[in-house]
C-alpha cells in the first residue's frame, strides 16, 4: 500500500469508528441508524435554505475556531470564548439600542464595539493569567459564568421589553441593525466574508509574521521563549485580544444577522463547540472552515431527528464528540506505535554498532 | 537577561506588598459593611436569626437570636477596621485566619442587613448550604485524586452527568422492573453510577498515560460525549418511560447524640447517607494521601514522576488507579445529585458544578478539607442566593449567582498566598 493511501485511510479511521460507535447507541435504542443519519444530511443539505442555514451556521464556529487556534498557538487554553461571544453581543446591543443611525455607521460601529467587548474579556482572563497567576482554563470559566449573569441581569433590568422580560430576550433592533440578509435566505454575506477574512489573516499572521512565529515560539516552550528575548506578557495578551475580539465579532454577528435581538443563550455553546473545532483543525486556521462546515452541518440538520423520527437532537453533539474522541484516539495510537518503533530502531542500531 | 534576575531579586518585598494588601483589603470590608449595609438600616430595626430547624429536629432547641441590626452592623464594620489597621501596621502572624473572620463578618452583615425587620433560619440556610455543596465537594475530591498524581482532570463534570444518569436509571430498573426493596435499588444504583465513573476514569488515565493524549482536550472529549449521550438517552428513554427515572432517595437519618448539638447537629449530622459517605471520603482521603505508603508514592509521582521511577515506583499503575478512583468519586458526586437530592434525572443536571468542584480543589491548595471548605463557600452562596429570593431582597439574583466565581477568582488571583499545583501537573510520563 502507497504511503499516501494508508494515511488516508488512517485519517478516515476516526470517522469511521465514531460512525460505528454512534450507529451501536442507535441499534440500542431501537432506530434505524441508515434512516437517522439520511435524515440529519437531507436536514443539512436538502435546499438552498438549508445549505444557508449551515453557511451562516459556520460563521461563528469559524471566527471562534480561528480566535481559538491563535491563542492554542500560544499555547494557552482560552475557554473563556463563551463569555467573550456574550460581551461581544452585548456590547453590540449596547450600540444598537441606543445609537439611531443609519445603516453602515451604524453596523460598522457595532461590529467594532463587539470586536471591543469580546477582546476586553479576553484580555481579562490574560491579565488575571499573566499577574494573578489564575490558571487561564479557571479563569476562562468563571468569566463565562460572569458575563452569563450579565447578560441575563441586562435582558432583565435595563434592557427589558416593555411588557416585561422573558428568556426570549429584548425588543428586535430597529430597522438599520440588522445585517442584510441574501434574499429569503437566512445568511448575511458580510458575515461570511468576515469570517473568511479572518481565516486568511490568521493564517498569514500565524505563517509568515513576526508576532505569530513569537506565539509559536511560546507555545512550544513558554520559558524559553522567554529568556530568548520574547516579550511574552505583550504577546500573550495581544493572542488573548486577538481571540476575544474575534469571539466578539461572532457575539455581534449572532445577535445582528440571526437573532436581530439580545438573548440569554447568545452563545448557544458556540465557544465550547468552537475548542472542538480548533481541536480537529489541529490550531490551523486554513483547515477551521473544513471542520467548521461538518459540526454547522450537523447541527442544523439534526433537528430534523426530532421531527421525523422522534430522536432527540443532541444525537448530533454525540456523532461530534465521538468524531473527536476517535480522532484523539487513534493520534495517540499512532503516536504510541511511533515511539515503539523508535525504541526498536535505536536498540537494533545499537546493537548493529556493538557488533 | 537582565529582567530574570530584576524578577528574582524582586521577589523579596512580595511578602510585605502582599502583607498591605491584605490590610487594605480589611479596610474595604469595613467601609463596604458601612456603605452598603448599614446605610440602608435604621435604629428601630431588629433582625431576629431563628436556630432551630424548621421542620422534625432532634436538635436541643435553642431560643431565637434577636439584635439591632444598625448596631451589630456598625459593630462589624468597626471590627473590621480595627482588623485591618492592625494587619497594616503590625501584621498578623495568622493572615489567612483574619482574612477568614473578615469574610465570615461580611457574610454576617450582609445577612444582618437583608433579614432586617425580619428573620431568617439560619440553621436552614446553613443546611442547605451543606447539601449545595456535597456534589461541589465530590468534583473536588475527584480532583485531588487525579492531580495529586498529576493528571488534569477536567472530564469530572461528564463523570458526573454519566454517574446522575446511571444512577437514575439503573436504580428505577432495580427498584421498578426487578422490584427489588428500596434500600437495594438505591444501593445498586449508587454501585452503577460508581462503575460508570471508573469507565470513564479509566478511559481518561488510558488516554491521558497511554496514548500522552493532552488532557484537557482527552477531558473536554469525555464531557461532551457525555452530555450528548446522557440528553440523547434520556429524551428516549427516560422520558417515554417515567418509571425508569423514578429510584427513590436515601432516607435522612439522624447520628444518635451529635444530631443534638445545637446548630451543628442538624446541619452537619441530620442528613442522608451519602452525605456522610462525603464525610467519611474526606478523612479517608487525607489520611490515605498524607500519611500512607500509597499517598507518598501518588504525590512523588505527582511532584517528579522520574524520581519515583527510578526508586522502583510504578508511575502508570499510580496513575491509572488514581485516575480510576477519581473517577469513582465523581461518579458518586452524580449518584449524590439524583440518589441523595432530586431523585431524578434531568438533562444537564450537573449545571457545571464539575467545573466548579475544579475551581474548590484550586481554592483549597489541593487538599482535600480545603477543597471541602471551598466547595461550602459556594454551596453557601447558591444557598443564600434562592433565600434572598424569598426575602425580597433589592438585589439582582444574577450578580449573587455570579459573587462566588468573582470572589474565586480574586482569591485565586494571589490573595490567599500563590497555589501550586503539584510540580508534573498535566505533563504525561516518558519512560527512559
């Protein structure tokens, strides 16, 4: 077998196993897995409003996925990106409430004050890393933990519609904060090409710039990096800005171009989802569209399990866990016969050189 | 090179900056006990703390506890001044004792100012505290365990959810559809949910010391798969059929002699057997890792995996029965929240307290009283947050769900001197 072929193979692997793996829960429960993952393709894929719907599903995945492959780069765990979305939102809510402009100033400003919103809370969990010692992956959480507070204490108190609040959030925005939708479909253009845009930039920040090549230089060896002369506490917390402001970005495209409103569940776990994502994308923003595209995909076509057959939706969050487990675990296998077979190589050499 | 050495030579008057900050910090909740509560309270108002239970007791009863709540406040917030001007400018020996006492007269006034004119059971919310917090507890101690040998953790919350949802349904099958007595069934699903942990732990230790899988994305893996299999199966099962998520809860039952000591008693020892199963955990666990063979070997493989190595310590085995064990225990915390609370199942019932069981273990230098003494802090404010509810208090129940993470946070950030985790935390094992 060419070396080309078994690699591709090997990289199918975990598909494969986390397929099999979803199919024997399915078997269990007595449904019918061909029907199960026809349905959840069918609801992804079937018309031009259900691919819109995965396109414009993308968009946040991609923005946070790339916001986290920066920080992961740099070899720091933000999981603080849920809560960086929420202060994103808000603070676009903030603009679009209360700034009656028309509507480029006044989308170009909320954009910018999510950008702002979401890099403030990533540059918080930075600072409390880099001077309060609070491991990024605890302070990331109870940030997260905080701005949902805020959020809901926002949709509650000031921002509460006039015939009293609910969880299905504020007033829609006027007219201007929307973002324009491509006809009937529900996707914003601009948001798509944000979010590319911010694979591009990404990957030739993270490639070809000094800034990137220092983050790398971190994230393999924090300490060294250091003494070699790299000004660590800038750079990780313009990594952490770079992250939050990204993940902000998604917050304000949500709340404008999907919801038109401020809701509680803002974030939708798009940030724990987006770790995943930057996970399988292996911290490469090139690949983040690729696998951005798979969980939107399953996302927006599972729902339709519940319709047709009566399966609950989160069937889809297991086919994605599993993918990733299986992914994780087939690496490590890989890597484990690695080892071995240079332990093998290096005691066959030695004992070439002894004779 | 230079700035390394400004670093280390700067490290001297940490001490002293950190020996003035506290002192501020004691000012602060002096004049914030002034500015926030006893502002708000007039002369003519008393504020009564009721100490007996509510409900069937055998507590020694205890009269009533009634004091003039602008007194008592302006009394704290003096304390603590004083407090704070004597840290500043003599110093306590004891800091983290004072820091202690602060918070506790902060909580005091707090609860003095909000029940003014009324009262409050104090005995009850303390109660209430406690049981918020056992499953807080548990995620810690499954956390001790694991970092302790110096495996992160982070799947506790998964551990959880999968131990709830065991529990659940294998209880109900026991007591529903094999109609064994109640007291079996309970037991059996509580042996469920402990075998379901130690899967998942074992899946954790194989990934995490096997394969050198990084842990945290091995841990985030584990809790997302958990919470889909859990809500998936629960929509199909348990759902359609309510008598599989039905298996009872273990009955109060009061420790003859220490259930009446006032206060104490029905807090601590009129509660049910998993809460005691906690108790006996805890002391189990810290004489076990402090003064055992096998906790020596654990943190010497959690400090310098290779020193243990090289002194013929088993450093994988270690791992892979530590990280089991944990495994187990948040297995328990799970079985806790459906077997010894709620008695049933509910999709995401674990409500990120695996999280923050992680963040009690930080707070309490991974040490099992101290994650334990953590975790009733924010039990305490869970607690304090739905009493507040009902005594109408001006405050929005968002920022009292979100003081505790602030309050961590803070303390995490360096108050309470700098926790160090065990030194190979995270990193797995090379055999040379």
């Amino acid at each position: 077998m060419s070396w080309k072929l078994k690699n591709l193979l090997l990289s199918l692997l975990p598909v494969l196993l986390a397929l099999l793996f979803t199919t024997a829960i399915l078997l269990a429960v007595g449904a019918s897995p061909w029907e199960a993952y026809r349905n959840i393709l069918e609801g992804a894929f079937e018309s031009p409003e259900k691919i819109a719907d995965v396109v414009a599903a993308c968009v946040p995945l991609i923005l946070c996925g790339v916001g986290m492959s920066i920080t992961f780069t740099a070899g720091q765990w933000n999981v603080g990106v849920e809560g960086q979305i929420i202060l994103g939102a808000v603070f676009a809510t903030w603009v679009a409430r209360s700034l009656p402009w028309p509507r480029v100033p006044v989308l170009t400003t909320m954009l910018l004050a999510g950008m702002l919103g979401g890099a403030l809370w990533g540059v918080l969990a930075g600072l409390l890393k880099v001077y309060g010692k609070v491991h990024e992956i605890f302070g990331g959480l109870g940030l997260n933990y905080v701005a949902q507070g805020l959020a809901i204490w926002l949709i509650f108190n000031p921002w509460k519609p006039a015939d009293g609040a609910t969880m299905s959030g504020t007033d829609p925005f006027p007219d201007p904060a929307w973002m324009p939708r491509l006809g009937h479909l529900r996707v914003a253009p601009l948001a798509v090409v944000l979010a590319l845009l911010a694979v591009v930039v990404a990957y030739f920040l993270l490639r070809g710039a000094r800034w990137g090549l220092e983050l790398k230089a971190m994230g393999k060896n924090f300490r060294s990096a250091f003494l070699l002369g790299v000004p660590s506490t800038p750079r990780l917390l313009t990594a952490f800005a770079a992250c939050g402001g990204l993940a902000g970005l998604a917050g304000a495209i949500r709340c404008s171009a999907r919801y038109g409103r401020m809701i509680p569940e803002i974030s939708g776990g798009q940030g724990y989802l987006s770790l995943l994502v930057a996970l399988l994308a292996a911290y490469r923003p090139q690949w983040v569209p690729l696998i951005a595209l798979f969980f939107a995909a399953v996302g927006v076509g599972s729902p339709r399990l519940e319709l047709n057959m009566h399966l609950d939706s989160s069937l889809g969050g297991v086919l994605e866990a599993s993918v990733v487990l299986a992914v994780i675990i087939v690496a490590g296998w890989r890597a484990l016969l690695a080892r071995r077979r240079a332990v093998v190589d290096l005691v066959a050499a030695q004992e070439k050189e002894a004779a | 090179m230079s700035t390394v050495w400004e670093r280390i030579g700067a490290r001297g008057d940490v001490s002293a900056r950190r020996a003035r900050t506290y002192g501020l910090i004691f000012l602060g909740v002096g004049l914030l006990i002034f500015l926030l509560f006893a502002r708000g309270a007039t002369a003519d108002q008393a504020t009564t703390f009721v100490l007996t239970p509510s409900g069937e007791s055998q507590a020694l009863p205890v009269p009533d506890l009634s004091v003039p709540s602008l007194t008592v406040l302006y009394g704290f917030a003096l304390v603590c001044v004083f407090v704070g001007g004597w840290q500043l400018a003599r110093g306590f020996r004891r800091v983290n004792l004072a820091l202690g006492g602060v918070a506790v007269l902060f909580v005091l006034a707090f609860l003095t100012w909000a029940a003014r004119d009324r009262s409050m059971n104090l005995t009850g919310l303390l109660s209430s505290a406690l049981l918020r917090s056992v499953p807080i507890a548990l995620a810690g101690l499954s956390g001790v365990l694991c970092e302790r040998c110096a495996v992160i953790n982070i799947a506790i919350e998964g551990m959880m959810l999968t131990g709830a949802f065991i529990a659940a349904l294998m209880g109900s099958v026991a007591a529903n559809i094999w109609e064994w007595p109640s007291w079996a069934a309970l037991l059996f699903g509580l042996a469920s949910a402990l075998a379901a942990g130690a899967l998942l732990g074992l899946l954790l230790a194989v990934l995490a010391v096997r394969f050198k899988v990084d842990q945290i994305i091995a841990g985030t893996a584990i809790n997302i798969l958990a919470v889909g299999i859990t809500s998936f199966l629960s929509a199909r099962i348990l759902a359609e059929f309510q008598y599989l998520n039905n298996p009872g809860i273990f009955p109060r039952f009061s420790i003859p002699l220490l259930s009446k000591i006032p206060i104490i008693g029905p807090v601590f020892f009129e509660q049910n057997g998993l809460v005691y199963a906690l108790f006996v955990l805890l002391i189990v666990t810290h004489v076990m890792l402090f003064y055992t063979r096998w906790g020596l070997r654990t943190r010497a493989v959690g400090e310098h995996p290779r020193a243990a190595d090289t002194l013929g310590i088993n450093v994988f085995r270690t791992r892979y029965i530590n990280v089991t064990l944990g495994g187990m225990v948040a297995g328990l915390g799970g079985a806790f929240l459906v077997l010894g609370s709620v008695g049933r199942f509910d999709e995401l019932m674990t409500a990120g307290k695996g999280f923050i069981g992680l963040a009690a273990m930080i707070f309490g230098k991974w040490m099992p009283f101290g994650a334990f003494g953590a975790a009733l802090i924010f039990g305490f404010a869970d607690a304090l947050q739905t009493k507040l509810a009902i005594l109408e208090v001006p405050i929005a129940s968002q920022f009292l769900l979100m003081a505790p993470y602030l309050v961590t946070m803070v303390v995490l950030a360096g108050v309470v001197g700098e926790a160090v985790p065990p030194a190979a935390d995270g990193q797995p094992y090379e055999k040379q």
